[in-house]
C-alpha cells in the first residue's frame, strides 16, 4: 500500500512523515528494537552512564524522547518505579498504543505519553533524558539536542541510542549494517526529508557525525558509553 506513497517520494524528493506509514510499520519498530532494550537497558546501557543508575534508582525525572510504542519507557518505568517518566513523539497513533501499553503493563500511575516534537517538549530540570532510535529520524536533531540541553538540569544525562555503525560505509557493509541502509532508505531517511531542515542523518550515521550533531547543539562532554551489535549507546552531558 504504500509503495507508491514511497516511489513518488523518491522522485520528489519530499520525503515521507512517520506518520505516513502504514500500522504495520509502527508495530514492527516496536519488535525489531524492544529485545535489544528489553536484554540489555536495565541490565548494561543504564549502568554504563555516568551517574544515572544511582538517581534513576532514587527517584529521577525523566523523559523519552521520540518514545514509539513507549517499549523503552514502560521498561526503564518497570525497573525504577521511584522515577517518573514523561514520553513524547509528535505521531498520535504511536502515543496512543504507548498509553495503551502502559497500562497494560501495570505503570500508567508513573508514566505520562504526551504528543510532541523533540524540539519542542514541555518541561524543565529532567534528570536524564533518553533518545532510542529516532534522532537520526528527526529533520533538525541538532535544534533537538539544543532543545534537549535546555529542559536538563545542569548535573543531568543526555542518553543516545542510536543503530550500530561505524564511521566509514566501507565497515557497515555487514548483514547488520545492509538491514539499517535497507531502512534508512524507505523510512528514517524520508521521515527526516518531510520535516523542517531535512539533514537526513540516516540509520547509519557514526560516531563521528552523530557527536558533530550533538555538540553543534551546545553539549560539551560526548562519549561512547557501550554498544551491542544492534544499537551503540552514547552518552551526553552539558
Ligand atoms: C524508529 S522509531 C523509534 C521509536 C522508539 N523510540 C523505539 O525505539 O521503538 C522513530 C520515532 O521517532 C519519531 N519521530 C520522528 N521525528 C520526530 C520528531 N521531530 N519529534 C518527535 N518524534 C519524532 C517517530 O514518530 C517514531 O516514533
């Protein structure tokens, strides 16, 4: 069905919203990144920044960003249940299945959905904010990592999830990295394209580009906390 959405697309050049696609695409996002966070968020990413187990173990505020279904949300509202998470994406039907989710999951008291852009959420002095998979979706996410710096406290944590990649194509041209570019090119490429600036990161951007992105938004620490073969996490502090 939405092949010719996408062939006109291609020859446009105009680019295509997540919110275009069929259901279909937004329930297979959700299963093809929910094992790596269900294996490993908690278990390892979490642990592997600087600070941010301790506080989300007390009693942190904290937001995720460009959420989806809200898989990484309901997990991280699971395993802290002192902190409160507030999760935001600008496509209402992603929004509306998280809430579902939420409840579902027994965590609608701690975790609030909310639709909007990542360049304009509501909210002052998060703890820790989150990106899983979607910055190289957004059309400005350098405007989103200024966004992001500005509604973190000072001491606070900026967590990048992104796709394993590495900097040079030459080194992605791996079964891992053929199934990014696959969908670089049909969704997160286009997505980009349809919204304001249209950098058009894609799927397998790298360190190097990524930590362009994030410190041209005003951060001053980057690193690279961990990886696994799916996702690398990277961490961001003002
Ligand atoms: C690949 S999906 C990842 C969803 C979720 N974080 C996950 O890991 O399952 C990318 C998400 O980014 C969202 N998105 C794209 N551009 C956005 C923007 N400018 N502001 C907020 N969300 C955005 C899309 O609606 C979509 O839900």
């Amino acid at each position: 069905m939405a092949v010719p959405r996408i062939t006109e697309a291609f020859r446009t050049g105009a680019g295509m919203g997540w919110h275009e696609h069929n259901e279909g695409v937004f329930h297979g996002c959700e299963k093809f990144f929910r094992p790596d966070y269900a294996a490993n968020l908690v278990a390892s990413w979490i642990p592997a920044l600087d600070d941010v187990e301790a506080k989300l173990k007390a009693g942190a505020n904290v937001a995720d960003v460009g959420c989806g279904h809200g898989a990484s949300t309901i997990l991280m509202a699971k395993a802290y249940p002192k902190s409160t998470f507030t999760a935001f994406d600008y496509h209402e039907g992603s929004i509306k299945a998280a809430r579902e989710s939420a409840v579902r999951a027994g965590v609608a008291d701690r975790v609030k959905f909310q639709v909007a852009k990542a360049k304009e959420y509501p909210g002052k002095n998060y703890d820790f904010v989150a990106v899983f998979d979607c910055l190289h979706n957004m059309g400005d996410p350098a405007g989103a990592a200024k966004h992001v710096l500005s509604t973190l406290k000072s001491d606070g944590t900026w967590m990048i999830v992104e796709p394993f990649a590495h900097d040079d194509l030459a080194d992605n041209l791996n079964p891992v990295g053929r199934v990014y570019y696959g969908g670089s090119t049909l969704l997160c490429t286009p997505c980009s394209r349809s919204q304001e600036v249209g950098l058009c990161l894609g799927a397998q951007a790298g360190e190097m580009r990524l930590r362009d992105v994030v410190t041209s938004g005003g951060f001053k620490r980057f690193r690279r906390a961990t990886e696994t073969p799916f996702n690398i996490m990277f961490e961001a502090r003002p």
